[in-house]
C-alpha cells in the first residue's frame, strides 16, 4: 500500500481536522461493523500517514476510500496513471477479443443500468462513496473497449463509457479530485470520439468547462463551453442544447460577462422543449425541464448580483425533487448570495446554515469550498 502523503491534502480539503477524521473514520467503522484500532493508536496511525512514516494497509485504505471519496493514488500523494491490461500471447488476446464481439446488448444496457444506478445513489448521498464502485465500473468498461475490435461492438461500449466516464468526472470534482476529474473528461471524450457520439463529446466538454472555472481561468471555461456548442450542432438535441447554453451563462457570469450570461439564458429558454418532462432520451445525464432552467436561471442571477433572482430560487425550492440533495446545497448557496445582495445578512446566515449541513451531508468538497468563500463575506 501507499505511504498516506496524500492524506493531509485530502483531509484539508474537506476542512477536517485531524481529530474530525478520527471520529469520522471511528463512526464508518461502526456503521459497516468494522473493527479499527482505538482513538489513542489512531491518532498516531494518521499522524504517521501523512508524514509519510507508515504505509496506509489495505484494511484502513478501504474505509478512507469511500469516506473521502479518492482512489489509492490520492491517498498517497501520486498523479493517478492508468495502466493497461496486456494479453499474454497470441491465444490470450484472441480469447480477449472474441470475448469482446460476444458482448450482447444486454451487457451494454447492463453497463448503462448501473452508471444510472450510480447517477442516483450520487445525486443523493454524493459521490465521496462511490469511489471504489465507479472505479470498478469504468474498469470494465475499458477492458471491454480494448479488445472490442469492430466498430458494431466498440461503439455502443464506447457509448456507455462515455456517459460514465462523464459522471465519475463530476463526482471527482465535486469530491476534491481534480487530476482525476480531468482524466475522465478527457476519458469520456475519447470514448465519445470512439463511438461516434457527438452529444456526449459535448456535454463532456460542457461540465470540463467547470474545472477550469472553478480553477480560476474563467475566459477559458468560456471558451470550451462555446467551443462544445459548436461541436456538431447540427446532431445535438434541444434540451442538451438549452444546457449548454445555460452552462455557459453560468460561466459567463463567473466571468464577469454579464450582457452575455443574459443572452445566453435567453438561448437556453429558446431551446428548451416544453412540457414537464427532464431526461434527454438520448443523453440520460441530462435532467432540464423549466423548473430546473429556474433553478439554473436564479444561480445566475445571484452570481451577477441581481435581486430578481429571489422569485427563481424560492420558487425553485420548492419545486426541487428532495433526491436532489446536492442541487438543493447549491440552491441554498444562491439564496445566501442573492440575499448578501440586498444586505438581508439574517436570511443569508439561515441559507448559508443549510448549505453548509447539505454540502457536508453529501461530502461536497466543492460545494463548502463556495460555502467557505460565502461565510467570509457575512
């Protein structure tokens, strides 16, 4: 195993103190009835970890995984590499490959029930817990690609690959996990490539565009988010189209655009089709309808300082499906900004609360690094 020099990034991260991570670490062992050494010989183990004095066993690697939402890699301070697979001899790689073109449909749409399985159990309880079961998931996935030959039987494996390379990217992001956030945009994108999908291609640039927001480059994200707009228009949906266009108002506003964070919602209202319904049938990771274009819509607003944005978020509030855990975090996050806004500090310390108890519910790294930011200006 890894010497831990990972770990007090991660820890940091999250905002947890030493301590905080040994009763966190105690109280998930008592949940799955795991035994762990006592809170005296703890202290001492993560001490040791992040000083790089002793290797993290496999026995705590396996609570620190879901409980901080990272791979071995990050637990040990090392740039995650993937390493391919290699077939040993000629009769190894045929056998691969033949069991590749036996891959039926029913395999492929077992591939996409269980990234919707993981959508939903992300949307949820967050992503933090996930780690080890995504791994897993896209392992297969790409071990079933490589020795896929053809392309009747690449491209619809590469199709699910890339919605769920998507879907782990966002959950790494929103776990703290840049680098591997990264590395599963740019996964899902060649995926998308491979399968001859262009709708994923761009919904993957889409949501990379908020890496390098969140990194600071917002005339970048920006630029990708137009730039993913661009790619084959022609072949993308409406709905993924009006998502696009109100990620990039998003952006936009981040940016300090604001005429063109307007323009762009207006783009995104234009494209939306009518009618309650969310999911894009051809892209599942799609979920917009009017209420969440609302939602969208007052982020926006509170982002460019704008008071109407108030009647979007509340509305919004309570129109929110209550699995959408996290989005309702965010949407708390909003009404704290709206209301910072118009100088109401008591309603933006009641929203920040709740942001701030449904980021931590969630294990959003990414959600209390706003919350964070927002605390300092009350």
């Amino acid at each position: 195993m890894h010497v831990g020099k990972g770990l007090r990034g991660v820890r940091t991260a999250r905002g947890w103190s030493q301590e905080r991570l040994i009763f966190e670490l105690e109280r998930y062992a008592r949940q799955h009835m795991l035994n762990v050494a006592s809170s005296a010989s703890l202290k001492t183990y993560v001490s040791e970890w992040e000083n790089g004095r002793r290797a993290i066993t496999e026995r705590y690697a396996a609570i620190l995984r879901p409980l901080l939402g990272v791979t071995d890699a990050e637990l040990g301070g090392e740039p995650a590499r993937s390493i391919p697979q290699q077939a040993d001899g000629y009769e190894d790689l045929l056998s691969r490959i033949d069991s590749a073109r036996s891959v039926s449909d029913s395999m492929v749409s077992a591939f996409m029930d269980q990234t919707e399985l993981l959508r939903t159990m992300d949307r949820q309880m967050g992503a933090s817990g996930l780690v080890d079961q995504m791994n897993g998931h896209l392992t297969a996935m790409e071990d079933a690609l490589t020795f896929a030959v053809l392309p009747g039987t690449r491209r619809p494996i590469a199709t699910a690959l890339a919605g769920a390379a998507t879907l782990a990217a966002w959950q790494a992001l929103d776990a703290g996990s840049v680098e591997r956030a990264w590395r599963h945009y740019e996964l899902a994108k060649r995926a998308a490539q491979d399968a001859d999908a262009p709708q994923y291609l761009a919904h993957a640039m889409g949501e990379q565009a908020y890496v390098l927001g969140d990194a600071g480059r917002p005339e970048m994200a920006v630029e990708l988010i137009r730039d993913a707009q661009r790619t084959h228009a022609e072949r993308q949906s409406s709905r993924l189209r009006a998502w696009l266009s109100a990620a990039e108002a998003e952006l936009c506003a981040a940016a300090g655009m604001h005429d063109d964070a307007r323009h762009a919602l207006d783009r995104a209202a234009a494209a939306l089709p009518e009618g309650a319904h969310a999911r894009d049938s051809d892209m599942l990771s799609i979920f917009l309808n009017a209420d969440h274009l609302a939602r969208w819509r007052g982020n926006v607003l509170a982002l460019l300082g704008d008071s109407s944005a108030m009647g979007d978020l509340y509305a919004s509030l309570q129109a929110t499906d209550p699995t959408f855990v996290r989005a309702k975090a965010g949407l708390h996050s909003d009404l704290t900004q709206a209301h910072l806004a118009r100088g109401e500090f008591d309603e933006a310390r009641s929203n920040l609360q709740q942001a701030r108890l449904l980021a931590n519910r969630t294990g959003s790294v990414r959600h209390r690094r706003r919350v964070e930011l927002l605390t300092g200006r009350l």
